[in-house]
C-alpha cells in the first residue's frame, strides 16, 4: 500500500530520481550541509570501532562517501558499496579511482533483496537511505540477514529537530530554500522537494529504534547530530 504523499512506485521513482541529479549529488550535499555531511560520516564510520573484524557493506552508498570514510576508520577491511542507481554508482566509480581506491568494490543491488548470503558481513552501514524505501521493515531485515551474528547494522538519517524556534527554521529553509537551491545547481526541484517532503513521512528516531528492536537487533540506541537534524542509530546482529 502507498502511503499518503509516496510517489505510487516508490522504488522506480528514487532510482530514476537519484541517476538524474548523480551528477550533482556532491554539490548539493556541500551547499545544503556548509560541508558538515562528512563530519557525520567519520561519526558513523568511527561506531564501527566496535563491530568485529571483517568485510563491511555500505548499502545505498551513492557516490562512496561513507564507504571512503569507513575504509579509513577500518584500513584492513574491504568495504562492499552496494546501489541500485545506475548514475550513483557511476559516480561512486569515479572517485573511488581518483582516490586510487581498490577495496571498495561495488554492487548493483536492490536493499529490499540484497544479493548475499545470511551472515556475511560484519557490519551493515546505510546513510539516508532508509526514507527512499518502499518497505522499511523489509529493510532492516535485509541489513540484520546478512549481517553475522555479533555485527553492527548502522544507519544515519535525517530527521525533524524538536527544539523550540529551531524546528520551524529547519522547515522553512528545507521546505524553501533547498528546493529551490536544487532547482538552479542541479536543475531538479523536484528531488529537492521530495528530499524534505521524505523525512516529514518518515518514522521519528524513537520509532526507528522501536522497528530495529522489533526486526530482532539488540542493545539498539541512537543519538541526534547536526542540532538534532541527523539521527545516528546503532544495533548489535
Ligand atoms: C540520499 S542518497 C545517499 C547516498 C550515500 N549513502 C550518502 O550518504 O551520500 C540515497 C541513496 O540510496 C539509494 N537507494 C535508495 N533506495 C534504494 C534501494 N531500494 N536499494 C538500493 N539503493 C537504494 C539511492 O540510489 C541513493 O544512492
């Protein structure tokens, strides 16, 4: 069932929409965050300090950002980059040879049916993936499957401040100024619209560490970055 607001294939919709602005991705991300979106990532990739030594898979990894900062948190692991955009993953191809990166591999797959086998990896990371999906439930399934027993699953997100002031002035300029800044440096407003549109729907950080526990993770905590604009959420395999 679609609900109130999702575009009717929501799947299709996020994977054309995210090929047309991969060539801008980068840039939005810098403008929007005034740079501070990489501060977030070495706070996820430095969680993983407590996952246990192994291959880790970097879901919806766009252009590689996280799985770069992961490889450097994690210098003797190989970090998978999985994507289903076509574009994204371009992108991520090109940087990761820029930078003369080798063990970042990556892969066509969808998260709702990730290609591994159960247990395969020992940490699962997503960034602001999980409000793009058509079956959350499903998605963090996926990411505690193929995770080993004992592993870390990850997730950063964007999500609603609840300060005072603060909460109102975050909407207008995500609601306001972002669409239309998307609309000259990337010529789409549209994804730049959804982009805000998508974390209104999207569960409060309290309720995502409520669906974790309840898909089977343990020890689930989070805690909000960004003035309370990022929320970072953790659970053990
Ligand atoms: C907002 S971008 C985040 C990219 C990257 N993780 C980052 O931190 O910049 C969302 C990414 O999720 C990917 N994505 C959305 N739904 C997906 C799905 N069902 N399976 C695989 N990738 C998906 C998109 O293609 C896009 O690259």
């Amino acid at each position: 069932m679609v609900a109130p607001g999702e575009p009717a294939n929501k799947s299709e919709y996020v994977r054309t929409m995210f090929t047309r602005i991969a060539h801008r991705y980068d840039l939005m991300n810098a403008l929007m965050t005034g740079g501070r979106h990489h501060a977030w990532r070495r706070m996820t990739a430095d969680t993983l300090r407590a996952a246990p030594a192994g291959p880790v898979l970097d879901l919806a990894t766009g252009t590689g950002d996280l799985a770069l900062a992961i490889r450097r948190a994690r210098p003797a692991d190989t970090v998978v980059g999985a994507d289903f955009s076509e574009g994204m993953l371009r992108e991520a191809a090109a940087k990761l040879g820029r930078r003369g990166e080798r063990r970042v591999p990556l892969v066509a797959a969808d998260a709702l049916a990730l290609p591994f086998r159960d247990r395969t990896f020992a940490a699962v990371t997503s960034a602001f993936l999980l409000r793009n999906l058509a079956d959350l439930s499903r998605g963090i399934a996926e990411m505690r499957r193929v995770t080993k027993p004992g592993g870390l699953v990850v997730t950063l997100e964007i999500t609603r401040p609840r300060i005072p002031g603060w909460d109102g002035l975050f909407g207008f300029y995500f609601h306001r100024i972002v669409p239309a800044v998307g609309s000259v440096v990337a010529g789409d407003r549209a994804a730049y619209a959804y982009l805000p549109d998508s974390v209104d729907r999207f569960v409060s950080p309290q309720g995502l560490a409520d669906l974790m526990r309840r898909t089977g993770l343990g020890d689930v905590h989070y805690r909000r970055l960004g003035l309370g604009t990022i929320a970072l959420h953790v659970g053990v395999a």
